[in-house]
C-alpha cells in the first residue's frame, strides 16, 4: 500500500501535469499572429505578398495559402525567416506568379515555436489585365 506522503506527492504531480498541460491546450487556442503592414500587389509578373510582425514577437515559420473562392486555401510557400536584406527587421515577403483576370485571396498562416497555428485575414486581389 501506498503511504500518505506518497500519496499526496503523487497527486500534486498529477496536477501540475494537468495544469502544463490544460494550458498548453488554452495557448493553441489563442496563439494570435501579430502581423501587420499585410499587403498584396502585383509587381512585374509576379503577386509581391509582404507583411511584418510585432517586434519581440517570435516567428517560428510562416505558410503563404492562396484560394480561388477564398474558401479553400492551398499552403503555396513556406516562409522560414524575415527578410534578410532589410537587417533588424521583421519584414517577410513571398512571391506569387500572376496570371491574367483572376480573383486570387491569400492569408498567412503562422507556426508558432510550439506547434500552435494561427490565421491572418484574408486579403483579395483582383488582377484585371
């Protein structure tokens, strides 16, 4: 049979497993991306989408999504880290390839350092060549 101390010790572990875990569940649910300056503009033959996160703010990777009917989006580039011309700064960009008359809707998807997603809003662009 267990003794009381034991007893007593095991359960306060179970409940700080709890607790780190419960909240690692909250964090998931409420990681909010920190993305601002989200543009999308045609540059050449190319879609130019930038944006910049809140300083401090740590970027693990980004997903560029591009959707047709801006329902069902398909990640198209992975965004690893900020732009590496523009030093202390926390300015991203990716590229799309422009086609003609389409109505294209993109959105970022953010991977936190713990595995947590989290969406930006969607932007629309309309291309009318």
């Amino acid at each position: 049979a267990m003794n009381t101390s034991k007893l007593n010790k095991w359960i306060a572990t179970a409940i700080i497993v709890l607790a780190i875990n419960s909240n690692g569940i909250c964090q998931k649910n409420e990681a909010k991306i920190k993305v601002s300056n989200f543009t999308v503009n045609v540059v050449g033959k190319h879609i130019l989408i930038d944006w910049a996160t809140e300083s401090g703010f740590q970027a693990n990777y980004f997903e560029i999504q591009r959707s047709l009917d801006g329902v069902n989006f398909k990640t198209i580039e992975l965004v690893l880290g900020p732009d590496p011309q523009k030093p202390d700064s926390n300015n991203y960009e990716g590229f799309d390839k422009s086609t003609t008359n389409n109505k294209y809707y993109y959105r970022l998807k953010h991977v936190g350092l713990d595995g947590s997603e989290a969406l930006s809003e969607t932007k629309m662009l309309a291309i009318n060549n």
